[in-house]
C-alpha cells in the first residue's frame, strides 16, 4: 500500500531526526562532547596528510565513534538519573561516576589505539623539528630557566600581579614546566620521551586551573612564553661559536 510505504518513510525520517536531535544536544549541554568533536576533527585532517591506509584509517573511526558514543551514553544516564533522582543520592552518584568512567576507559583506549597506529607516521616528522632546532649545551639550559623566569617576573609586574607565586599574567608554573619540558625534548631529540614531559607540564598548568590560582589564558600565555623563550635562546646558542664564549 502507497500509504503504508509513505508511512514507514516518515517514521525512519522522524527517527534519523530524533537522533540528530540527540547529538545535538549533547554537544550544546556536555563541553567533553564538543572536546571530541575537535579532536575527531584534528584527526581527520592529520590523516589526509598522514596518508594513513585504509585498513588503519577504518580502525581510528572506529575508536572515535567508540568514544563519542560511549559520551552520549553518559549523557543519557545522567539525564535519566536526575530524572529519577533530582535530589542527592549515593546510587545516583555511582550510576553517573561509572557512566563518566566507561568514558575514560573509551577514550584511553582510543589514544593507545590512536598511539599505535599514527607513531610511525608523526614521529619521523617529530624527531626532523627538533633535530632543526637543535640540542640546547649545558649554558643554554641555565640561560633559558633564568631568562624564562625573570621574565615572568618582569610581566607579572607589568600586569599588576600582587604576588609571583599566585595568579597575574603570565602562570609562572606553566612558563617553567614548559621549559623543562621543551628543553628535555631537544636534549634527548626523542619524541616519546618529549610527549611525556610534556603531559608533565600540562598536567603541572592543569593544576593552576584546578586550584582557581590562575585563568586559562594565563596558563597558556605562561606555556606558550616559556616554550617560545627556551627554543629562542636554544636557537641563539647554536648560531654562537664556542671560541664566543669564552
């Protein structure tokens, strides 16, 4: 029957909608969502580079859908949670910390997976930028945490700072541990040994945000000065003669 075809049309229509709908508003209500989403973009870009195959390009969607699906999971039973529990509730809280922790496991997962597969394709590239910039002599590594340091001292008193250690423009924190960071990575000229220090030093930034000591523009300012400023005298250095130095 015309009608009956028609019938199923509209309801396969109006399902697809409800689902859109869906994603929509998990991305509008939850900022991890749209953090995926910024992420699967990134990814999708770097792999048209990358010139992934397609077995491993197929793997990587895979994963990110496995992690944008498991965050809209959580979102369900969140809203299902505080439908059935809008005051506090001890299960309410373990339905919506294990839902958010199936969320973790997705998207660790995802990175080992993500790791695995695009490595050998970034690393190589990695490995050519720090070799360009070279490997920072032991002067070099005393000059960039002084210089790094004295002038986040002169900015924060630029900016009005009441103290060097808590809050003002730039985070002192973030500035040093990108430093140390930046010089670990040109001293070993190694890139898994450089992602590590680097998850240092954003997790060192992070905490400054965790205790409300400093504004997520300060922490990247501070990051960004140290990284800028240590790669800048590194650069320096090597253009200098040794016989200069003496």
């Amino acid at each position: 029957m015309p009608g009956g075809t028609t019938g199923v049309t509209h309801r396969f229509i109006d399902s697809v909608d409800f689902a859109i709908q869906g994603i929509l508003h998990a991305t509008r209500t939850q900022k991890h969502m749209r953090y995926h989403f910024f992420c699967a973009i990134l990814l999708l870009v770097a792999v048209l580079f990358l010139r992934i195959t397609a077995l491993e390009f197929t793997v990587l969607c895979l994963s990110v859908s496995f992690v944008l699906f498991a965050e809209m999971m959580n979102t369900a039973v969140e809203a299902v949670v505080d439908l059935v529990s809008p005051e506090y509730h001890p299960l309410a809280k373990i339905a919506k910390d294990v839902a958010a922790g199936a969320v973790l496991i997705a998207a660790f997962g995802t990175a080992v997976m993500g790791y695995s597969i695009l490595a050998k394709y970034i690393f190589p590239y990695y490995r050519r930028v720090l070799t360009m910039i070279g490997t920072p002599g032991e002067m070099a590594i005393a000059v960039s945490i002084l210089v790094v340091v004295i002038v986040v001292v002169i900015l924060k008193a630029l900016t009005g700072a009441v103290s060097s250690l808590r809050g003002g423009l730039p985070s002192g924190h973030a500035a040093v541990a990108f430093c140390i960071a930046t010089l670990v990575s040109l001293t070993t000229g190694n890139p898994i040994i450089s992602i590590l220090t680097v998850v240092l030093a954003v997790m060192v930034s992070h905490s400054r945000l965790l205790m409300r000591i400093h504004t997520l523009r300060e922490v990247i300012f501070g990051a960004i000065t140290g990284s800028v400023i240590t790669i800048f005298i590194t650069l320096l250095f090597r253009n200098i003669r040794p016989e200069q130095l003496h």
